[in-house]
C-alpha cells in the first residue's frame, strides 16, 4: 500500500512544475499546521483557565452561603446549597467539610481516592465566619491618641452642635421667662 503511494507521488511529481508546486505549498503547508495548532493551544488554556476561575467562584460563593449552616449545625441547609452548585454546568460533585475533614453534606460524584488530580479539578475554600468586635459594632479600631477619622469627626461636630443648640434653646427660654416676670412686675405695680 505505502509503495503504490510513494510510486504514484513519483509520478505526480516527475514534472518540473509540479516540483515547484509541491516546494511552494510546503512553507504554506507548515504554516497553516503551525497557526492551527497555535490557535487551539490558546484556546485550550483560555478554556482551562476560564474553568479555574469559574471553579473557585463557586467554590467561594459556596463557602460564603454555607457559612451559617456550618456554624449552626444546619445539614439540611447544607444538603440543598450543596445539591444546588451541584446542578451547575461543568460541576461533577460537592462537598462540604467541616474543621476536622468530616463531610456534612455532599451532592454529585465526588474523585475516587487515588484518582489521578489531572482527570479532576478540585476547588477548596475554607469557611469563615464574619469577624465582628463585640464591645463596638459601630466603631473602627484606632490606635489610643491617633487622630479621630471621617465619620468619628463627624459624629463628634454633631455632638457638639447638638450641645450649641441645646444651650442657645435654654437661653431663650431664660430670656423669654425674664421677659415674661418683667411684664407681669409692670402690670402688677
């Protein structure tokens, strides 16, 4: 078979311009192979790289959603968050652990032990619950003497406005009272 091919290219290449033909299109030939290849190489990691990202998205969205249902001991909330992001495009299984690796929910097939990594992509997030300070919900940490800032400042000037207008109110009040016991000794005297 492969000696009928090569016979018969012989014969189709025994003429001075088809050699030139077939030497011309060579370069054009490899290049057209090199930018295909290119292009689907670029292609292939933007897709790869589209996936990754993707992945962590959900993997910290679900981190955040599960945040109280983790805290709280809730597993049927975490089944159905669980069970949601499993019903996304392009997500094989989820599962959700706690602190010390125990699944408390899980939804969709999860990578056998011993598979290898590159058949799966696995997203991990940790969950983490919100850091509040519980003596002052309202105020940032400063450090003690440092300036007040933006709102502090602000809070401050409507203190003291509050005060200005308190004081100028009971003066008015005294003034008017004074106004009032001066008509009244006039009328009486």
């Amino acid at each position: 078979m492969i000696a009928h091919l090569s016979e018969r290219l012989r014969e189709r290449l025994s003429s001075l311009p088809a050699r030139i033909t077939a030497i011309a299109m060579l370069p054009v030939l490899l290049l057209a192979l090199m930018v295909g290849g290119l292009s689907i190489s670029l292609r292939k990691s933007d897709l790869a790289e589209g996936l990754q990202q993707r992945g962590l998205l959900l993997a910290r969205l679900l981190s955040s959603a599960a945040d109280y249902g983790v805290f709280s001991g809730n597993r049927a909330a975490l089944q159905t968050l669980a069970e949601s992001v499993a019903r996304e495009q392009a997500v094989a299984g989820v599962q959700i652990l706690d602190r010390d690796n125990q699944v408390l929910a899980t939804a969709g097939t999860a990578p056998p032990p011993g598979e290898p990594e590159r058949a799966w992509r696995v997203f991990q997030e940790p969950i983490r619950s919100p850091q509040l300070a519980v003596d002052d919900v309202d105020a940032p940490a400063r450090a003690p003497g440092s300036a007040p800032q933006g709102s502090e400042r602000v809070n401050g000037l409507a203190i003291i406005g509050t005060f200005a207008l308190l004081a100028l109110a009971l003066w008015l009040l005294r003034r008017a009272g004074r106004r009032e016991q001066v008509a009244a000794t006039e009328q009486a005297g």
